[in-house]
C-alpha cells in the first residue's frame, strides 16, 4: 500500500526514513561518529606533536639593518636612491 508518505522526503514516525531502515540508520550513525572521533584524536596527536617541535626549534634573531645597498661614505642616500 503506497501513501502519500512514501515520496522523497517522507519520514517514519521513529525518525528514519523509509528507504533506511532503523538498524541501518543506526549502523551509518554509529560509523559516521567512530570516524570523526578517529579524525579528532589523529588531529590532536598532530597538533601535541607540532606544538612539542616548536619547543625545541632554534631562536634565529631577526636581521637588524635593513637588506639593499649601503650609500657610500660621506654621501646622504634620498628617497630616489632605495
């Protein structure tokens, strides 16, 4: 017996759909929520690991003088010559 019920975005009174039945629903359910919770945790064991490589990168100064061509002795440099 079809009704009206039974088009595309038809739901049971349960929640589910026709087309999923209850167990499969809840399988896709569980399987979507194992997955994301692998996800996290592989992403949070990269991010631990990242922050502990920061820890221990060298501290490199920053340049103090600006890079280019230093002016000649005795001659002021103007805007033009940069």
């Amino acid at each position: 017996m079809l009704t009206a019920a039974t088009g595309p975005g038809a739901s049971a009174a349960d929640g589910t759909s026709p087309a999923h039945p209850a167990h499969l629903s809840h399988a896709y359910q569980e399987a979507v929520a194992t997955g994301i919770s692998h996800t996290f945790l592989s992403a949070a064991v990269v991010c631990a690991a990242g922050f502990l490589a920061a820890l221990f990168i060298k501290e490199v100064p920053l340049r103090r003088e600006p890079a280019g061509p230093k002016p000649a002795a005795g001659r002021a440099v103007s805007p033009a010559d940069a």
